[in-house]
C-alpha cells in the first residue's frame, strides 16, 4: 500500500497525523510532577532506579513478541535490533541496584497494566503495537536523551555507561535519519478506513499509560 493510501482525506502523512494527535497526551508526561521533581533533583538515584526497574517491564513485553513480529507485514518493518532495549536495562539495574535487583524488580499496577496491553496489541493487533513501538522508541531517541544527560550529571554517572545504557543507542550512528527513516516507514503503515482512528487512539493510550506510571511514582517519591 502506498504512502498515500496511508493518509486522510486531507492527504496528510500517517506520520503527522500520529504526532498531532498525540500532543497533548506527550505533554502531559512530559511535565508529570515526578519527571519534574526527578530531573530537577529534587528526589535521590533510588528515584530512577525504580523508574528503570519499570521500564524493564515495559519494554519486555515490547521485545517478547519481536521474532514472532519480525515477519509481520504490519508491523516487522519496525523490528529493528538496534531499538532493542531490555539487555541494555538490564546492565542499568544491575549497576543501580546491585547483584540482587531481579530480586527487587515490582511492577507497579500501571506498569503491569502498560505491559499487558502491550502485550495483547503484540498478539492480535499488530497496528496498535506499532503505536506503542513509536512512543517508546523514538520518544528514547529524542527526550531520552536529555533524560540521560541529566541523571549522569545527579547522580554522578558514568557518561553513556552503565546506569543510563538504556539511552545510548550504538547501533544507530545518526539518530536524526533513523527518526526520519522511521517516519516515513509509518507513512507506508498499511492501515485505512477506521483502522487510523484505532492507531491513533492506541497511540494516546500509551501516553496515558506512560503518564499513569509516572503519577504512581509520583505518589510514591514526594518531594
């Protein structure tokens, strides 16, 4: 299916579309009051360990399902294995937590509920899973990167090293064309009709989801 197959009646690009309507949903975590309160320094590494303990959680039910996806026609062009994440969160938790953190990994009840609904998008609507790979993925390549300059400047981290791996991405030597690349991949998203709006939706759901975990970590590191 072409690229304008893809689009409105208005002719806009898929890409635009999911961005648009998304804005005020990436807003809203984007200023939740523990991003605020854990970037601006106002609460310890014991702060972002537990939040990258629950991105260990969310991001293995994004990379469980990745050889099974790989071959799907919607959404296998976007199984990329420089994107993968979870051994690079893996090296993370274990220099902020130790040799024990697997021992300590929790999900919190929005994380667990992200992760499963990650999980079903995986297993039977794989255009809603590209949504969530999308607001993931390229939301680590473009604010996970003050995110990382950040936490290594509080808490004194190694630079690109262990305790904030989750952010570099070796793979990817431009980061600005990859972006690109990605978007034009969603431009060719074969979905039409209804299906859009069922992208869309799904796309602000991972926001909610995502602003959901930082208000239960909000509630539990007060400033």
């Amino acid at each position: 299916m072409s690229a304008q197959a893809n689009t409105t009646d208005t002719g806009t690009p898929f890409s635009t579309l999911i961005r648009t309507a998304t804005e005020r949903q990436h807003e809203e975590a984007e200023h939740s009051t523990f991003m605020r309160d854990m970037l601006g320094g106002a609460l310890g590494v014991e702060a972002f360990y537990r939040y990258t303990a629950q991105l260990w959680f969310v991001y293995a039910a994004l990379e469980k399902h990745s050889a099974e996806l790989a071959g799907n026609p919607v959404a296998g062009p976007f199984i990329r294995p420089e994107l993968a994440r979870l051994q690079s969160l893996e090296a993370d938790l274990a220099h902020l937590g130790g040799a024990n953190w697997r021992d300590e990994l929790t999900a919190l009840p929005s994380t667990a509920a992200y992760a499963a609904r990650i999980e079903e998008c995986a297993r039977s609507f794989p255009a809603g899973y590209v949504a969530h790979h999308y607001t993931r993925y390229l939301g680590d390549l473009s604010g996970g990167q003050v995110i990382r300059g950040t936490a290594e400047k509080l808490w004194d981290l190694p630079k690109k090293g262990d305790g904030v791996r989750f952010y570099v991405f070796d793979g990817i030597s431009n980061p600005a064309a990859f972006k690109r690349e990605y978007r034009e991949q969603l431009d060719q998203l074969p979905v039409g009709g209804p299906e859009v709006e069922q992208v869309l939706d799904e796309a602000r759901l991972a926001f909610t989801l995502n602003t959901e975990v930082f208000r239960e970590l909000g509630a539990e590191f007060a400033a």
